[in-house]
C-alpha cells in the first residue's frame, strides 16, 4: 500500500512484566495501564496480546526496546527487524 510507514513498532504484551521502563523513555507511545502492562498508544491489534504501531521514524522506540528486560518490545524498519 502506498501509505506504508516504513517503522514498525511491536509489543508482545503478554511477556510484558509491567517494569515501566518504555514509560519513562518514551512516555509518548508508552502508557502504564491498570493491569500493571504497558500500552502502546495508538496501536492496532494484530492478534491476542500482540500490537503494532506504524511510524514515520522510531522516535525513541529502539532506546525503549533496548531498555525492555523482558524483549518484548520490538522494532521493524522496511520490514527488517532493528530489534
Ligand atoms: S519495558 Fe517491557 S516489560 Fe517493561 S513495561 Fe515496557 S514493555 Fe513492559
């Protein structure tokens, strides 16, 4: 499609321990919920505890992956995993 992002941002959020690092690095795409998981604002469900969200460019994703203990946020650019 022509209105393909080149990023991929993808949070296995079932592995999620609730740590709040991606919150504290980048508090724009990252949100605590109540049930002590990170969202990813804006993402669409792909399947069960799995979303993605498309970007223009990562803006702090790759920190805030590398910061994740668990890996279970991940980063895609043209369809190549960054992380
Ligand atoms: S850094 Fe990873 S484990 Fe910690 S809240 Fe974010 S997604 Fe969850």
């Amino acid at each position: 499609m022509a209105d393909d992002k080149p990023i991929k941002v993808i949070h296995e959020r079932n592995i999620c321990i609730g740590c709040c690092a991606c919150e504290a690095i980048a508090p724009k795409f990252w949100i605590m919920n109540k049930d002590n998981k990170a969202d990813l604002v804006g993402a669409k469900k792909l399947e069960n505890e799995l979303y993605e969200l498309e970007l223009d460019a990562e803006q702090g994703n790759i920190e805030a992956a590398e910061s994740c203990p668990v890996n279970c946020i991940h980063v895609e650019e043209n369809g190549k995993r960054k992380i």
